[in-house]
C-alpha cells in the first residue's frame, strides 16, 4: 500500500498473505492509510502480487536493544559514533536522514565516497515484499513488527552495512540504527515531538547497485522467529 496527498509521501505498508486473506487485507490497509496522523491521503495505492513461493527467502529476526538516547542530539552523536568504524562519511549520513522530507524509498549511501547511489534522488529504493512468518504483533505494536521486519529484510544483504531511520510520523519519535553485527537499536528521543522530520538511509558497499535494488525491491522475504522489543518503552 501506498499513500499520498498532493503528490507528497503519507504512509506504505508491505505484507504478504494467503489469497483468501487479500481481500480483507486490502480493505484494511485502506482504513489504516485514511486514519495515518501525517495528513489524510487524496491518493491510496493498494498493489497485489503473486509471489513464486519458490523465490521467497527466510530470514532471522535481528536481535531487538534500546539505546539510552535522551535527545535528539544524544541520539545523533550515537549514530554518529556507531558509524564512525563503517565509513568517513557518519555525519553525511545524519545530515542526509535529517534533511530528508517526504521520500517514499531509503537513501543508498556509497560507504567509500559519501555520494548518494538511488537512481531516482527524489524518490529513493523502497523496500518492498516483505512481511514476518506470526505477523501478529507484540502488544499490537504494528509499527516496530514492521520495522523490525523490514531492517532484518534489509540487514540480511552483505552489501548493507547499517541502516538507520527517522519515521515520519509526528507523534512517532522513536529510530533506531540496524546492522548485521549489532542487531536493531531502537533510538528513543530521535526527534522532538510534531517534527516533520523522517527519513532512511542505507549506509552501503557500492558495487553492485543495481543487485542491491533488485533485491530491495523485489525479493520476497519472510522473517522468523522472535522479533521482541528490547525491553523499552511501548513506543
């Protein structure tokens, strides 16, 4: 699902179902893009595609942590330090995630030279099929599930080094920074409350750009066993 108003990003969703459950889950979607804080959509896009199930690809859920960020300047000098080791180009980084608005796909960042990879600068790569094996949230926390789903989707390709991400939600001011080696971070305090502020970049190995976005985009991943929460707060 996908979700604009004045040609401007809203929301988008990814699950992947059974084809007796299409049906209500497109009409559910609708409903959860209609009531999205952000703005109220002009334009839902619902898609439908049937996966060869012999492509689809099993991946582990991340290992889930809360750092003890306070502020949004005590979660960008953690970002900032996290991926100091990775790459020259940290505080790029933080100014890219920072700077975005309104992008429905991530931002690919060449670890190496610090320049900007996404074919498409205004659009992004949106990472798309995707979806957990028990999609039944804890707590109802449908917001981390997906997130957590869509870093262990993301994390799962050798050539992604971290990710890290501002959701652009309003009232939503918990990121977090994901990686292979340290698992998903969640990031309390990230933004201040009612920014507008939101946004994902991939902090990547460049050579294979295109085998990257192919497998952003279009590779069916479905990820299992226990997402948990870290422990942190019900945000």
């Amino acid at each position: 699902m996908r979700a604009s108003a004045a040609d401007r990003h809203v929301s988008g969703a990814e699950r992947i179902v059974d084809e007796n459950e299409v049906a209500q889950l497109c009409a559910d979607m609708g409903h959860r893009a209609l009531a999205h804080p952000k703005a109220t959509p002009d334009e839902i896009h619902l898609t439908v595609r049937r996966i060869d199930m012999s492509e689809l690809v099993r991946v582990p859920f991340l290992p889930t942590t809360v750092l003890p960020t306070a502020s949004p300047q005590d979660a960008r000098d953690t970002v900032v330090t996290a991926l100091a080791p990775l790459t020259e180009h940290a505080q790029r980084a933080w100014m890219l995630l920072t700077e975005a608005r309104d992008m429905r796909g991530a931002i690919l960042l060449d670890a190496a030279t610090g320049q900007r990879l996404e074919p498409d600068q205004q659009r992004g790569v949106r990472v798309t099929g995707m979806d957990a094996a028990s999609s039944n949230p804890i707590g109802g926390k449908h917001r981390v599930l997906e997130a957590q789903v869509l870093a262990a989707k993301v994390a799962h390709r050798p050539d992604v080094l971290a990710e890290i991400c501002i959701s652009d939600d309003p009232d939503y001011t918990t990121g977090y920074l994901a990686t292979a080696q340290h698992g998903y971070q969640r990031l309390p305090h990230i933004k201040e409350p009612g920014s507008a502020q939101g946004g994902r970049v991939f902090l990547v190995r460049g050579d294979d750009v295109a085998g990257l976005i192919e497998y952003l985009e279009h590779t069916p991943v479905v990820v299992e066993g226990d997402a948990g929460d870290g422990g942190g707060s019900s945000a």
